[in-house]
DNA sequence: GATGAATGAGCCTTCATTCAT
DNA sequence: AATGAATGAAGGCTCATTCAT
C-alpha cells in the first residue's frame, strides 16, 4: 500500500509524463522545452528532475509501456478464434487505434532517430518489442495470403501493408478529434482500406508477377 | 532590364534561399540557425534580414515553388499519352519521390499546424497549391476506377490511396538514406504497392459492397 | 544525561559536520552540495537544515574548533621545555601542517573576504583566535631574537616570518598530496626555511641597519 | 588603422578581460558568473561569447599575456649591469609588484588546478612560461649563492626563496590598497625581507649541513 | 526529529533579431 | 546593400532551501 506521499509522487510522476508525451509528439522532441512540460503537467520544471535524469530520460520512459500493452493486446486477438481475415483486421485496427489513442507518440515510437542510439540497451528494448509487433501484424498477414513464412514476397506484402497503415496514424496525427470520434466516424474507412489492400495483395500473390525481381 | 547593382541583390537573395532550402531540408527547420544559413550562403546573418522579415518568412517563401514545380510535373504526366493505371503510377511516383527529396519539409506542406495560421494570405495559397495536387491524384485514380468524379465511393477510394501514399513518405521521412538511395532501392516496392492498391480498389468497386453504409 | 533521543540528536549532528568538514577541505565550499554532505553523513539533507540555519552557518561552526584545538596544541609546545628555537621550529610545523591539513579550509580562516562580513558576532571570534595564534608565533619569535615586545624591528620580523609561513601554506594548498604525503616529503625543507629565516632575521638584527628607516 | 567600430570592439573586449580578471580572482573563477563580468564590463553577457568561446576560454585569454611581460621585464632586469645581490633584489621586487599588479590573478597564474588538463596545448604555454620565471629567479639566486648550476642544495634554496615570494603575495592578495600603495608603504619590508632569505640561505650553505639528508 | 517532495533563483550557453556604421 | 556589434529571451540543468507529512 502506498502513503499518501507516495501516491501524489506517484501522480506527478504520471502528469509529468503524460504531458511530455502530449507535448513531445504533438510538437517534437527538440522543440519542446522542459518549462513547457513542466507547465502543462503543472509542477516546477525543476521538479521534472526529481523523476528523470534528463530529458532524453523522459524520453525513453515515455517510449516503451505502451508499446509493450498493444504488444499484449494484440497477442490476445491473434490467439482468439476467427478466420485469418476477422483476426488481420482486428489486429490493424488494435494497432490503429492504439497509435491515435498515443497519437503524436507515435513518432516515438517509430521514429528511430529520437532515441539516441548511444546507449544500446533501452534502445535495443524498445527495437525489440517493435519488431515483436510488426511480427505479429506480418505473421497474420502470411497467415491471410497463405504465404510461408519464408516465402519472399511476404517481406513485400507486409511493407505494403505497413504503409496503409503508417499512412492511416500519420494522416490522423495532427487532427483535434479524439481517438473516439475518429474511430466511430472512421472505422468503416479503415475496414474498407485493410480489405482493399488484402484483396489487391492477394491478387499479386495469384498473379504470376511479384513485383520484386522475377519475370 | 537591371542595374548591375540589382542583380548582386538578386543573386544574393537566391543565394540565400538556396542555402535554406538545402538545409531545411537536410536537417531541419528548427534546428538549423540563421548564421549557418548566412555562412552557408557566403553572406552576413544580418544580410538574411534585408531580404526576409524573418526566419519563417523564409520558410514561407521557400515552401511555394516547389510546390508548384510538382504541381507542374504532375501536370505534365497527367497531360501524357499512355493508359491511366500507368499515369495514376508515374504520377504517385512523382509525388513520393518529390516529398522524400524535400523530406523534413514535408510536414511543412502538408502538416498544417506547423505553418503559423496567424497571417492567412501565405497560408491560404500553399493550402490552394495542396489542394490542386490532391486533386490531380484523384483524378488520376478516377479515370482508372472509371468512376462518375460524383460517385460518392470515389471520396473513399481516394482516401485509401492517400493513406498509402502519406504511409510511404511518413516511412522514410526520416531515413537517413538519400532520395535517390530510397527511389534506387524502393521504386519497385512503391510501383507494386500503387498496384496492389488499384488491384484491390477495382475489387471493391466491382463488388456489391462499397463499404460505406449501402446494404 | 542525554536522553536516547538526544544521543541520536548529537550524534547526527556531529556526523554532518564531520562530513561537511572533510568534504569542504577535500573538495572546496563552494563545489560541496547540501545533499552529498547528507549523503555523506548518511542522513538527508533536509535534516541538515534541523541543526544549521544553512549552509554558511554549516561553515562558521566548522571553522572555529580546529582553530581552537590549533592554539592549544601550539600552547602546548610553547610550554614545554627546551630551546626557543626548537620550540619556534615545533610551533611553526604545528602550524603548516595545521593549514594544510584543513587546506581548502585555510582561506576560509585566514582570509577575511570569504566570511561574511553581515555578523560580527562569529567573525569577532574567529579574528579573536586568529590573533591569539599568530600572537603566539610572534612571541615565540621574540624570545628566539630576544627582542623586547615592544621592540619596532620585531614587528618586521615577524612579517616577515609570517611571509614565509603563508607562502609555505599558498604553495601547497592546491597539491593533490595529502598532508602526510607532503609533511613526509616536505618537513627537512620546511624546518631549513624556518633556520634560514632565523638566521636572516638574527643577521640582520644584529647589523646596525634594521630595514625600516633609522639610519 | 582601426575603424571607428574596430576600436569599440576593441574596448569591448579589453574591459570584459579586465572585468574578468578582477572578478575571478577576487572571488575565484568557479563562482563569478559570466553575467557578473558582462555587468563588471558594462556589457550584455552574451557579448561575452562575441569574443570568447566560453567561460573557460576567458581564463585562457586571460592568463597568458601578463605573464609574458613580465618574463620579458625579468630578462631585462637581470641583463643589466650590477652586483648579483642587487638584481636578485630588483628581479624579486618586479615579481612581487607585478603579482600585487595583477593581483588576485596571481592564482590563476600559478594554481594549476583553475587550467583544464585536456587541452594540453595552452596549458602547456602557460606552464613554459611560468617555469621560464621560476627559472629566472632560480638563476638570479644561484649566482648569489655562488652554486653550481646542479648543485643539488640550489633546489632547496630557491624552494624557500620562493616561499617567501609567494607569501608575501598571498599576504597582500586581498587587501583593498593599490599595488601602488602597497608598493610604498612596504617596498622596505620586502628588501629585508629579501635580503633576511639571502643572508640566511647564505649562512646555511656556509655550514656543514645543507638540510636535506647529508649529516 | 526526520524526510521526501517541491520550488525559485541562478548558471552557462545559444539564437533570432536589431542597431549603428 | 551589407555587416560587425550587441542584446533579450529562452533552454537545459543544478542547488540551496522550504513545506507537509
């Protein structure tokens, strides 16, 4: 059990940096100032010090929970029970909706460049668990094209992929709306999209022609 | 016809544009400072000032023209002879290829929030310039779908294109790899992925289903 | 009696101070923080701020004791028995190694500048002991040249003396080496500069001239 | 010829060094700040990096030249016509009102801690020219004592005719008067005084002993 | 009595920008 | 037209100090 002492460090910590990451990816890293952070999470930009080292601490704090909770999650709807197709689509749309739920985090999470790579291991954790998700959406894509695993036009397939749905949380990024009015009106869209861009991976898969290198 | 005088000045100011244009471009626009913009023009940081209010004028005036020179381009594959699943190619590939080159700039086309909203005029024009290149692609992807330009499932069709367009640019937004690096490397993935994308819209369109709400 | 409480009391106490004294010689006042000095006494550095008004004040009681402890141990020599001049050798050792034991320390209580001038009270005291100290070497010097206290020359005498002695102290208060080390390798030099200094001052005692301005 | 501007600059510059260097050593390098100087020098403190690429760089700057006049002034001293005794003197008392001149400079002078150990290359500038003056005087001392240049009891003379000088310096570092004032009023004292060390360390090499471990 | 939490003041430094020439 | 000089605002960060428990 926590004192009350503990459970308001504990709050500020949260506010610390749940207002670095609305600040962080709503404007940039470089861009934002600790002052800044600390106003929003309304504390002394002083107090941020107490938490984390420094700013890049805060940065890499910031990175990796959520990543790993939508890694689980969408463990939990690979091993349910449905078609590949039901549980591709459930899948992506997790993703979707998580990356717009952490919205301008987003480009923490992908964006290699804003953490240094000088200390390898919470960048090499970070690497780690991204990866185990884009295996996850590659594998119930292979899953969906009946493709093997070592098949190389699954390496094609799930980039294309992987654009659609890059190009979904980028082009929603910035907007004002919440995840949950951009879900609700949006939703159909995406299906359609994920089921557009099945269909025509499909339809490569059949055709003689897989795009990379052979006749 | 001008004075000796006025073409130093000239020079100068396209010296100057052409200095923050590469550097915009190649590290940033918050990161690269107004001396390093002079040094690199060959100039004195205060001679930037003559020829610019300031630091975002700059950026204003190097965002418009080559916006247009795309615009053009796209103009000039769209007028083209040839069948229009080629030209919806060449001119996606434009585009793609056109926002890897201006690269960190692109979130100043195309992210709104990052151009001040304060004075409109400017703003307005890129959002008119934007606005007509979104066009040009739609009605590329049109004539492919052979859809009516009303046809309410055209807004759709295009909607999923852009994200896998946006979807390819936010990918390798910040790569360090050199536009022709990427367009060397990728082009062939880019082409397949235009292609799986109108393989599946077609399918869509085909279908009874449109995906919106008709039963 | 002390109660357990007030053992403990005291026993912090004389632990932050036996902290604070080792840290501000080893490493200098202005460049010790609060909270090593804590960590260092094993206690946190709010703690400190129970048994000192501050920082400064962390000082004032630190300076004056080993001062103290130094004009008994030099009253000890001077009341021992044997030759003045051995005695004015032991004395002025005392002293060296004293400075240089408390090092960084030194210039808090010799140079007047670095304690505030804003309360008299401490400051009177420690000039107080400071006097008493060098009143101690000076007599010690008198009855080596057997000059009568009120002798004009002495009071050359003893400046001079005391050059040598603050120049023995400035030359070493920055050395890496501890005292030891430097007593161990230093002391036959010293004692030299104390026999040359006397045998100067005897020299020019003894000649007509006495430097200031009788002819 | 100097413009106008050159000349301001000049002035400019010249009264952030001498604001510097009152200020540094009157109170120590690490805790006068750079905004302190800047008021001192009648300047903004970002002016300050106009001229010098930061704190450290001003000590640098700052340490070298004055060192370097008095070398040559020693050189000249010790060049004339004269008893050895005289130039010794005359050479003791340059140093001496050239330290109490640059006053509380005098320890960035010869406190080797203030100068950072990486770059070696200044720092080795500094302690060429420092152990240039030592050895000027060492020379000037030799001939006096009529020792041989290796003679090994020559280290320990010039040792404890150094103590003195520095002394002497430490002594008056901090007292409010002019160099001029203090030059006037203790000229005499510091004659004996160094005529008090020659007598003395003549009269050891004279006996048997020499102090350092011959019985 | 003791402590963790929190903060304001302040440090060095950089940068866009203005002023005087 | 062009520039060197100069500056205010701001940034990341540290530290002595206070407050609430």
């Amino acid at each position: 059990m926590l004192t009350k002492q503990e459970q308001r460090s504990e709050e500020t910590k949260r506010s610390i940096l749940l207002a670095a990451g609305r600040l962080f990816a709503g404007r940039g890293y470089d861009v934002v100032t600790m002052r800044e952070i600390a106003k929003e999470a309304g504390c002394s930009h002083t107090t941020i010090y107490i938490y984390f080292k420094d700013k890049e601490a805060l940065l890499q704090h910031l990175s990796l929970p959520p990543l790993q909770t939508l890694a689980s999650r969408m463990d939990a709807l690979l091993g349910s029970s449905g078609v590949p197709e039901e549980k591709l689509k459930n899948v992506s749309l997790a993703f979707i909706e998580f990356c717009l739920a952490n919205r301008n985090m987003y480009g923490l999470f992908f964006n290699v460049k804003s953490v240094r790579v000088d200390e390898q291991a919470p960048e090499l954790e970070i690497n780690k668990v991204r990866n185990r998700l884009f295996g996850k959406l590659t594998e119930a894509l292979q899953t969906c094209l009946r493709l093997e695993r070592e098949d190389e036009r699954l390496l094609m397939c799930s980039r294309i992929y992987f654009f659609t749905l890059h190009g979904i949380v980028s082009t929603y990024t910035f907007s004002e709306e919440s995840v949950d009015q951009l879900m609700g009106r949006l939703t159909p869209t995406f299906l359609a999209a994920f089921e557009v861009q099945l269909d025509g991976l499909k339809a490569m898969i059949s055709s003689n022609k897989n795009g990379v290198e052979r006749g």
